[in-house]
C-alpha cells in the first residue's frame, strides 16, 4: 500500500486526462476613475494551485485570471483581464467546450454605475459613489452551459453552511466549495486553505493544509462525485 | 570631463550624506468590509527608487510604504502600513527628525465612513457607499515640521502646472512634483517617469526617463534649490 502511494504520488493517476477544465482565479478590480478602483484581498493562489494540479493531473487548463503577482503554471493556458466584466466575457467565450468549469474568482460584486473619464479631485467631506452590481460569472456559466460541471466558490465570515448551500442552489452550481475568510491563517494571502464542500447529496470538509494538497482533494472531489 | 562622469558613477558625490530622509511610496488601502478596499494603481516603483538613490547619495533613510510587491532597497528602514491613517500616523512619528520629507505615495482621499465588520452581501442593483475624506498626510507633515523640507508628488490627468501650483501653496509644501498619469508610458506602474517640478521661485521639467533616474535628478533639484 505504501508503494502504491508512492508510485501515485511519482506519477499520479491521470484522474482527468483529456478532460478541459477551466479555472477563474484571483481578484477582479472595477474601476472608479483612470487611477482609482475597487477591489478585494483574493492573492489568486488557490486558482493557480487548482491550475496546476489539474495539468499534474492530465487535463487541458485555461485559467482566466485577474491582477495577481503569480506565475502561470506550466502547461496551461492564462487569460488575463481585469474587471468582472472582462472575466465574463472571457468565460462564457469558453464555458461550454469545458468538461469542467471551476469559479475561483473573488468576483467584484459592484462596480461604479459610472467611471469618471478623468481622475476625480477631492470635494466635500463626505461623499457617495454609487455602485451597480455586477454580472454573476458563476451563475451565468451554469446557466448557459448544459454538459459542463460547474463549481464555485464561496466566501464567507459567517454562516457558512447556509449561505453555501442557498448558493449552491439558486446559482444552479454542481458543486460549491466555501471557505471561511474570518481568520488569517486559511483564506485570502494564506498559503493554507481549508474548505466546506457541499453538491445536492453531499458534502465534505477538507481539512486545513496547503491550497495545492486542498486542490487536489477538491478535484478528487469532483471526479468521484460528479463524473460518472 | 568623462573621467568625472566615470568617477561620479562609481562614488557619487555623497550630496545627502548624514541627512536623515523619510519618503512614503505606494498606494494606501481603505477596507470597506474585511474582504474589500479602495486603492489605487500606485506600484510604489518611484518612492522604492527615490528610497534607492537617497541612499546611494548617503542619506539615512526611512522608507513608509503601502502595500507593493517590491524588494525593500539596501539600506533603508523600511516602514509597512496599509491605510491613510496609519501612514498618517507613521509619518508624524519622524517628520519633525527629518531634514527632508518626500511624500511619494499615492494617498487614498477617501475612505469607507463605516468599514463593515461582516463580508456585506450583495444587496440591490445599485447601491451607494458613503465615503469620508481621508486626512492629507503631506499637508500634515507640512504644517506639524518646522525645520523639514517637505516635498509632494501630485499625480494629474489634466491642467497639471496649474494644480500643482495651487496644491504647492495650499498645502504649505516647499517643492511638488506633478506627473502625468492619463498616458500608459508614464506614471503608475510604468518604470519610466517624468516630472513637472514646481517649487516657490521656480519650476524644473524632468524629462521622461527611467524612474532611478528621475529620482536622481529630483534628489539633485532639492539639494540645489531648497538646501542652502
């Protein structure tokens, strides 16, 4: 048994040889003004490591990613864009030739109802800017793909379970995978990650470790419960 | 004369030795819940190679900085801070001990008036959030220092001789620094610069080049015109 372990970890079984997976990672950023934006605290290393062992794994990666300091991992292919709306696009262009499409995006949920064309000069005290929300990239992928597993993730600081498991259906997901951004030891910037993973007749938690070693079980996860 | 220049790059004349130079670099930061900020496109490239080349010119530097992604340069003490208000406060702890003050970052003007202790779920359409002005950290400095040179950066897309002059008397500063940010070869995030640089009796224009040699030349301007 522990050869068997060994010669897996060596040369692992090629779970998704042939399959197309595409990945979103990172944060989005939304402009206010050509200097300002919005943005959140996603580093992108979750994405990137779920890139990477997914090509470890056999399959054909496209990972669309937003402003991150990453490499691209070896073997797959990096789409590179900057608002949620750029990330859409570059989603749905290739959502249904997937096999598998997986939400890792800190998606922006508003950006600026108007982007000022010129850098906006300091006025009162106190000022408000209006936001519209944004395209939901996860629920429109599941909505407009038929044969594509789709996966999302979640952010949380409370309530995971629940705001999980609401996701899970009203984005009309496979599968969500939730993590609790409260602390700083998993999450956002951390090189660890730990995951509450729900589908429509189960779920699972993967316990804290490095966001490759999440990747894999996460992937594992996938394979064995929504490829048959 | 070229021998000069030789001997001039490998020791150059020390114009700043023992004197004590505080710069801030960087964009600031503002939260709006624990998940998501306000910044700006500031790489913090120009205040790193400001921090650089004082200390090549034997200044005894201190460098605050927002969050960038570069290398701490030799020899200079290196400060991190991620909001308005902590720079704020890390600025006024040395100003008063400095005999130079290069305020290089790229201040956010405003922040969230309430930061959200929970990640905020996405509510209606549209929404608004109010902002409230953040404190003006070179203006500060400029007014709590009574023996400290100060100098402001002014990033402008527009009508850039004009505001900088008005930013320069208004704030109380000794010497600005205005660059054009609404070209993409120049300014954020660029590695070249270029400088307008206006002081009480006189103005200067540095001309695009790499960023380590506009910091060179704008350490050159200081010392001939506000150090006698």
């Amino acid at each position: 048994e522990l050869l068997e372990h060994i010669n897996d970890f060596l040369a692992p079984a090629q779970l998704l040889a042939g399959k197309k997976l595409t990945i979103t990672a990172g944060p989005t950023r939304e402009a206010l003004d050509p200097v300002r934006y919005i943005s959140n605290h996603s580093s992108g290393k979750m994405g990137f490591a779920l890139a990477a062992e997914a090509v470890r794994l056999g399959a054909d990666v496209t990972l669309i990613s937003g402003p991150v300091n990453l490499p691209t991992p070896q073997g797959c292919q990096r789409v590179d864009v900057t608002s949620a709306e750029q990330m859409l696009a570059a989603s749905l262009a290739v959502a249904e030739q997937q096999d598998i499409f997986i939400g890792c995006a800190a998606v922006a949920d508003y950006r600026a109802a108007e982007i000022a064309p010129e850098k906006l000069k300091k006025q009162g005290d106190r000022i408000a800017i209006e936001l519209i929300k944004n395209p939901d990239i996860i629920a429109s992928v599941a909505e407009q793909t038929s044969n594509t597993i789709v996966v999302g993730f979640a952010a949380e600081t409370q309530n995971i379970a629940q705001y999980a498991r609401n996701k899970l259906t009203q984005k009309g997901l496979h599968m969500i995978a939730a993590n609790d951004v409260s602390g700083n030891d998993i999450g956002f910037n951390a090189n660890d990650n730990a995951l509450s993973v729900f589908w429509h007749d189960g779920q699972h938690t993967i316990e804290q470790s490095s966001k490759q070693q999440v990747a894999a079980q996460l992937l594992a996860l996938i394979q064995q419960h929504l490829m048959q």
